[in-house]
C-alpha cells in the first residue's frame, strides 16, 4: 500500500472513531446528563475566570511578566503525555474488530488513524477552553492575530505527545501481556497510595494557606527556559514579542522531527501488540464441584435470606472487582482521616466517629446500590426458584451488614485505647449498628432506582458498577445522616445543651426520616423486584 492510500484509510479510521466516542458520550440520557453537568462545572469556573484573564492581558507589559508561564509550559507537555499514555493503556490500545479492520487495511492506517482521532479529541478537551482563554488574553492586550498563533503552536505539541504517549502506552500493554501480575500490582499499589495522597494534599492545602509552600515557587523550579521560549512563539504579531530565542527554534524542531519517529515507533509496537499472542497463554482451570450442594454457614444458613447473602459474601470474596466501586471511598475519606494526624489532643473519638461512617457506607454500598444490575445474570434461575423479592432484598442488607456493621461496632471498640471514653464507644458502636441497618436498607431502594446493567473500565478493572449519581446520592445523605447521628448521640451523653422545644422537634423530625425514609427505600426495592420482567 502507498503512504497516500494509508492516510486516505487513516482519515476515515479518525472520523469514525471522534463519531463513535461522540455517539458513546450522547448514546442515552444519563451520559447526556452527565456530559451536561461536567460543562456546567468546568464551563462556569471558566466563565468566572476569563474576566480575570482579560484584566492580566490589558496589564502584561511583557512576557516574562506573565505569571506562571515558564512553569505550565513545562508541566503541560509531561502531563499531555501521561494522560495520553493512559488513555492509550485503558482505552484505545486495541480496537473495534480488530481482526477484520487489520486484515483490511495495514497497521499502519491504524495507528495513523486512532492517534489523529486523538488529536481531535485533545483539541476539543483542550483547545476549546485554551482558545477562550487566549481570546480573552488577545482582548486584554489588543492582539487579535494571538488565538491562531497560539492554535498554530499549540498543534505541533498535541501531535507529538499524542504520537509518544500512544507509542508508550502500547508498550505498556507489551510488558503487561510478558508480565500480568506486574498490572495487578500496580492496581493494588494505586490503590493503597492513593489514600496517603489525598491526606498529603491536605497538609499542601495548609501549607498553602499558611504560606509556608509556594505554588509559584514550585512553578519557576519546574520551568524548563527552551519550552517557555517555544511557548512564548504564540505572541507572534503582538506587541509582547521581539525575537525568537534559539531554544524556541530548537524546540519546534524537534517536535516536527520526533513527531514522524515516534508514529514509526508506534507502529512498530502496535503491530508486535497486535499479531504477537500472549507468551503464555492461560489455560482453564478445572473447578472442583461439591456433590453436596451449597451449605452456608450458620447464622447465615439459618434463613433462606442469610443463605443468599452468604453467596454474596463468597462470590465478592471469588470476583473482588465486584468491589471497584467502593474505591471512592477512599477519596472522600482522605479529607477526614487527615484530622487525625494534625490533632495534637484525644484522637479516639474521632477514630471512633470514623470507624461508625466506614462502617455505615459499606454496609450499602457494598451490595445495594445496584442489587438488579448484579442479579440480572441470574434472574432467569433466580425467578425459578421459591425465594420471593423479600428474600432477594433482605439477603443484600443481610449481606452488607455483615461487612458493615462489624466495623461500625468494633472500631468505636477498639477507639478506647486511643482515648474514646467506654461509655461514648459504647454509644458510638450501638448507634453505628443502627445506622448500618438504615443505610443497607437505603441503599437497595436507591440503587434499584436506575440499574446499570453493562460491564465498563472502572479503576482498572472491567465489572459493573453502579451509577456515579447513585453513588454520590448514597454517600452524602447516609454520611450526613451518619454524622447527624453521632452528635446527638455526643450531646445526649455529655449532656451539653438545653432541649428545647425546637431543638426536640428537629430531633424528632431527624428520627422519623430515618425510619422512614430506609424503610420506605426497602419496599421500593421489593416492588421492583416484584415487577421486574426479562427483555
């Protein structure tokens, strides 16, 4: 095949991927949605922040007086890269038949194809929100001519990131295939680090305000001069800029030159990834079967409910994937556990106050916040058998408690060494199994609310999960709830406060939700259960 006729192949590759992930993020309502509400976000922080950028535009007197340039000139690129190297490990290292397009076109249409549909994605993500910016800045400083410039620039370092990180991506996925436990290891290692991670960045954030860590600082340090000086071509026309430097010269350079010699080495991989199979392949395991059926132990073999939610127990235990989902656990929890490093006094009851809102959450996210989704595989064996919705429901809190509650009730336990007094451990853990029972029985009503059935990349790892808004949902009323809880419990034991009227009314209105509002939540849940019917 000539050069000409793979780049005609690329070019159609590249639109049919920027339609098919266009089509991926408005294929139904709740993507839409969400695709909505990330533009409101971002969109409105940009729309607060383009006055801003308009006001330095008219002030900046030179180049060098704009701030933080040399230092995001610097970190950009590296990040562009990772981000590329990421996507290209999780998403795009293989394509949509795979077999039937290779077997049409040469790989080399392929690469040229997925890395231009990158480069149009980046553009969008990136250039879109970059171009407004630049607009506003070019307003500021009375330059018109400085959005195409800064696109002109900008182009060259989007290929050539795109075109490296892709080629380091696939190689990624070469040393995973040669070494699979290496990316298992890596997952558990994420997970484990991200924790100290978003504690850190709560003593950052302290630094930051006590102005004894510098961002700006941080920002010179990391400046590279030779790409600030090819950033710096962007002001091309205006009054800002003089002469360009040898270092940016020499940048753009090795960008057109590298850019051709990392889609060779892109290729390359890509091709090896493609037509090499694995070194070992893995062979089936042959499974054991009882010939004595499923015997859950006691007290879970007690009911048909507790039988269930012991196969719950066991399969979670077979598939922890199934668990994905419970990492954004560890993002909100990073905020709370920082308190206990920084307090210098008692730090039981808060180890105790946190051990009641672990425990809470888990015993309904672990299970309830998609119970149709997750039994959708079974149902056809399901709806066969004597177990009624009742019992599928219950058998979820059953299965949640068992996780949930033990850390709810031992870890304000165990908080006494830590300096908890016994009486509010004792309260703390009471309340914590009450809660647990509230929150299990929450969350199966809300999770059956919008079922997610289809397997999607979550954390690394393919498994249904439920849907982020449920999520988010849960974790603030049952956290807010939970927290709620735990102070009242505080303020009855020490017996701080006046009880007022108002005051016993609010309480009075708190305990009736939470009453309620689970148990209203449960039925909902067996209701759908009841009503649900196989497409």
């Amino acid at each position: 095949m000539t050069g000409r006729r793979d780049v005609h192949h690329a070019i159609r590759i590249a639109r049919a991927e920027v339609i098919r992930e266009l089509r991926g993020a408005t294929g139904d309502r709740r993507r839409v949605i969400g695709l909505l509400m990330v533009g409101l976000f971002y969109g409105s922080g940009l729309l607060f922040a383009l006055p801003a950028v308009y006001a330095l535009g008219q002030a900046t007197g030179t180049v060098q007086s704009i701030p933080y340039l040399g230092g995001i000139a610097t970190v950009a690129p590296v990040s562009m890269v990772v981000l590329s190297i990421f996507r290209t490990s999780q998403q795009i290292g293989t394509i949509d038949s795979e077999e039937l397009v290779l077997l049409t076109v040469h790989p080399r249409a392929v690469v040229l194809g997925v890395i231009g549909a990158e480069v149009v994605q980046s553009m969008l993500w990136f250039g879109v929100p970059i171009g407004l910016i630049a607009t506003a800045f070019a307003l500021g400083i009375g330059a018109p001519t400085l959005p195409v410039t800064a696109g002109l620039v900008l182009l060259p370092l989007f290929c050539w990131a795109t075109v490296w990180g892709y080629a380091g991506g696939i190689g990624m996925l070469r040393l995973f295939r040669w070494l699979p436990g290496l990316k298992q290891l890596l997952k558990i290692g994420w997970a484990l680090a991200l924790l100290p991670i978003i504690v850190g960045s709560q003593y950052i954030g302290t630094a930051i305000a006590d102005r004894t860590f510098s961002i700006a600082g941080l920002l010179e340090t990391l400046a590279f001069e030779p790409l600030q000086s090819y950033v710096e071509l962007a002001f091309v026309g205006t009054e800002l800029f003089h002469s360009p430097s040898i270092g940016a010269i020499g940048v753009l350079g090795g960008l057109v030159a590298l850019t051709p010699v990392g889609l060779a080495v892109a290729t390359r991989q890509a091709t090896t990834f493609w037509f090499t199979d694995d070194p070992a392949p893995e062979q089936p395991q042959r499974t054991e079967r009882s010939v004595g059926g499923f015997e859950a132990p006691q007290p879970f073999g007690s009911t048909s409910a507790g039988a269930i939610a012991w196969g719950h127990l066991v399969r979670a235990v077979r598939q922890p994937q199934e668990f994905a989902h419970l990492m954004i656990m560890l993002v909100m929890l990073g905020p709370a556990v920082a308190p206990i490093v920084q307090v210098d006094g008692n730090v039981g009851p808060i180890v105790a106050a946190i051990g009641v809102v672990v425990g809470t959450y888990l015993a309904g996210a672990a299970f309830g916040l998609n119970p149709l989704g997750d039994d959708r595989p079974a149902f056809p064996l399901l709806l066969l058998t004597e177990a009624g919705p009742r019992t599928l429901v219950w058998s979820r809190v059953i299965a949640g408690l068992a996780i949930g509650a033990p850390i709810a009730f031992l870890i304000p336990l165990g908080s006494i060494v830590a300096g908890t007094p016994a009486l509010f451990a004792v309260g703390f853990a009471v309340v914590g199994c009450g809660m647990c029972l509230t929150a299990a029985m929450f969350a199966v009503g809300i999770g059956a609310v919008y079922p997610i059935y289809e397997e999607q990349e979550y954390w690394g790892t393919e498994t249904v999960v439920p849907s982020t808004g449920i999520m988010m949902v849960y974790f603030w009323v049952v956290a807010g709830g939970t927290v709620i809880g735990l102070i009242l419990t505080w303020v009855v034991l020490t017996g701080a406060g006046s009880l007022s009227l108002l005051i016993a009314a609010g309480v009075g209105v708190y305990l009736l939700l939470t009453a309620l509002v689970p148990y209203g939540s449960y039925r909902y849940a067996i209701r759908r259960y009841r009503t649900y019917t196989l497409e």
